[in-house]
C-alpha cells in the first residue's frame, strides 16, 4: 500500500513538473542573428536583440553571455524576452577587443551558441587634428585627425548645424590616424566641429576645426645687419630680407632674432591685398660692443688726488741731539791733542 502511494505521488510530481514547462522548452534555442553585431570596450552597449527560435529564459532565468578564449565571460542584462527574441545589455567598459561567442542557455541548460557572432571594438576617440584650420575657397586641404579605435572608419567630415556636412576624402588610416583631404571651396566661414563615422554606423565627433577668411595680405621683413631670423607669430618663416605672403589679415608679431645682437620685435596689422613692410634696427648686445669698439686709453693725464692713507709711523726711542754737544766734542778732541804735543 505504501509502495502505491509513493509511486502515485512521484507520477503526480512528474505531470506537475512537465505542465509547468513550455512545449517549446523541449527544443534547445537556436541563434539566427544579433543586431547590433558590435560594441565598444569604453562603455555599456544596450538594445542588443538576438533573434532565433526556442528561447526559454527570463532575466532572473537562463543566462545570456559573450565568451572568448582566455578572457572573463561577459554575461548581459535581459531586459526583454519571448522564444525568438532577446533584448540584452551588454557591459563592455574595459573588454578585450575581438571577436567573441554569444551564447544563449535557456533555464532548462540547453544553450546555443554563435561562434564569433559579437565584434567588441576599441572605443573611438579624437585627441588631436592638424592643420586645425584653413581657408576657404581652398580645393585641396589635407587633415590628420588623431585618436584611438579608427581602423574601420570609412567617413569623415565637418560638422555645423547651419551648413551642410563638409566631407574629406579619406587617403589612408589606421587604428590610431585618419587622413583626409577636404574641397573648401565656396565654404562658409566659421568652426566646425570634425566628426568620423566607422561601418557600423557608430558617429564620434569632437576637436574644433575653423575656416577662415581667404583675404590676405603679406609682410615683407628686412634687417640691418641682414641674414638675421624671422618669426611669424613665434613660428620660424625665414631669414631676412624676407616676404611672407598669404598672411591671414589683423594683427600679427614678427620677432627678429640675430646672434650677438638683441633681439627686436614689432606687432603689425595686415590688410587684405597690402603688403606691410618692417625694417629692423638690430642693437648689438654689450658683449660685441666690447669686442668689435675697445675702449682707447686718454693720452693726457690727469691727477687725481689720492684717496690712500698714509700709515702713521711708529715712534722711536732716539733722543734728540741737543745743541751743546758739537762744541763740546770738538773741545775734547782738541784737549786730546795738546795733551800728546806736552808728551812728546
């Protein structure tokens, strides 16, 4: 009897446990596609969809993951769900760049996986642009856009909301460097900002880039002594006499810089179609007015009072001779002598 009972409660358990289960369950899940195919490694990538048949999970059950050899598993976020569609969000911040697996178990442990069905990507950034300016109404002006994750950038143009799009026509890049060549030609002056776009569709914009005016004018620079340096607005242009033309017009600092002399500097506004000219005085510095003029020594004397003092001598313990002593030498010396003549 009691054999009986048990048996009928582990068949009741059983149908319980299949009635709760989904047919579909009975069939492991089966990945067609995911949408987005790619992320970057700087951040979270959301709205990922993975289409596909037997799906049977929920964000608490089943799981969703990307896997790559040698590296952490990523497993997402389930924000949406039925048997032939997934909504996932992926957290990328600090991944490993490459060609990952999705897999997808459902919560009976079936899985499913798409071998290399997710590209993570360096994050794209822009750290520097040369020239970061030009003209207008120049055909041909070549750009080096600077930064990180620009292997697969295949546009690149300049950006403002009051103009159409500038495009370049990109020459050669590579994960860290984008050339371009951009047609300024009839372009309106003003900044812009330069934006890359990559195959995915993934825009990154940032740096500033200005079109100036394509008025000038021209400087021309000599020097006395000549063969000295000029400096346009602290940029090296040539040696003197020199004319640096196409100036862009308003105010300007030319530095003139020689060696044994001072250096001399002047700021000067240019004006569209004028050439301002600058001649330079150049001073020597001291050290070649030393060398090149020695100072010539006066041939005509002149006394100076001396302004040494003479040391007062230390006295001595001579006495004076006393006025009385010569005639009583001589006195003595004579006595002497009529003493010997008596004798003799």
């Amino acid at each position: 009897m009691k054999k009986t009972v048990f048996m009928l409660c582990m068949i009741g358990i059983v149908l319980v446990l299949s009635l709760s289960v989904p047919v579909s369950a009975a069939n492991p899940p089966s990945i067609s596609s995911i949408h987005p195919a790619y992320g970057y490694n700087g951040a979270s990538v959301k709205g990922v969809v993975i289409t596909g048949t037997g799906f049977n999970l929920t964000s608490s059950l089943g799981k969703v993951r990307l896997r790559m050899s040698g590296e952490t598993n990523i497993t997402a976020t389930i924000t949406a769900s039925s048997t032939t569609s997934l909504t996932c969000t992926f957290p990328l911040s600090g991944a490993q760049a490459g060609a990952w697996d999705v897999v997808v178990v459902n919560r009976d442990f079936k899985e499913d996986v798409l071998s290399d069905g997710f590209t993570i990507k360096n994050a794209i950034t822009l750290t520097s642009i040369s020239p970061s300016s030009a003209q207008t109404n120049n055909d041909a002006v070549t750009v080096t856009v600077v930064g990180t994750g620009l292997s697969d950038i295949d546009s690149m143009y300049l950006y403002n909301r009051d103009y159409d799009n500038i495009t370049a026509d990109i020459t050669s890049h590579t994960s860290t460097k984008v050339i371009g060549t951009f047609d300024l030609g009839n372009t309106d002056i003003d900044h812009y900002a330069i934006c890359v776009e990559d195959s995915f569709g993934t825009i990154k914009c940032g740096l500033d880039f200005e079109i100036l005016t394509d008025q000038a004018g021209s400087i021309e620079v000599a020097s006395s002594p000549s063969s000295a340096k000029v400096y346009l607005d602290s940029t090296y242009v040539g040696i003197t006499p020199h004319t640096e033309g196409n100036v862009t017009l308003g105010s300007h600092e030319i530095l003139i810089s020689k060696s044994g002399y001072e250096n001399w500097s002047e700021r000067v506004t240019v004006k569209n179609g004028i050439t301002t000219r600058v001649n330079a005085n150049l001073d020597a510095t001291q050290t070649s007015v030393a060398t090149s003029q020695p100072t010539v020594t006066p041939t005509t004397s002149v006394m100076k009072t001396s302004t040494i003092k003479v040391p007062t001598p230390w006295p001595t313990t001579t006495t004076p001779a006393s006025p009385l002593e010569a005639p009583v030498v001589l006195g003595a010396i004579a006595l002497g002598y009529v003493v010997l003549f008596k004798k003799y």
